[in-house]
C-alpha cells in the first residue's frame, strides 16, 4: 500500500511508546505495511507490522505498528 491513510488518536490500545503501538480498529481497516499518521498530530508517519485477532471483540483486530523513520527496530 503506497497511500497514506489517518486514523484517530484514540483508537490507540494497550502499551504505547513513541515509536511502537498497537490499535484497535474493525477487522479491514488495514493490514501490513498500510501506512499512516494519527488525525492531528502532525505529519510523522507509521507502518503496520503486525495483525493479530482481538479475542474480546470477533469484528475488531489489534495492528501493531512503528514510526517509519529514526526507528532501530522498523525493519
């Protein structure tokens, strides 16, 4: 996926840090290496890396992500 897409802050979930995260968002809303920035902050961009299932909720899914830039750990 080349295009850059917006996601609200608060669908951030979980343990969170400046260059890692996790969101909680319907299953579809992406997938690995959708790229996006969070509605408001700025123009710092991030990748999803992972998609895991969300027990709790069958229609929800927990994307992890990381900062696409100054990241060591975005491989």
């Amino acid at each position: 996926m080349t295009d850059v897409v917006s996601f609200d802050p608060k669908s951030r979930c979980g343990k969170t840090a400046e260059r890692w995260g996790n969101l909680l968002l319907p299953k579809g809303a992406a997938e690995v290496d959708t790229r996006f920035v969070f509605e408001g902050e700025g123009e710092t961009t991030y990748r999803v890396s992972r998609v895991n299932a969300f027990p709790q909720d069958p229609g929800k899914r927990l994307y992890y992500y990381l900062r696409t830039c100054d990241n060591p750990n975005n491989s």
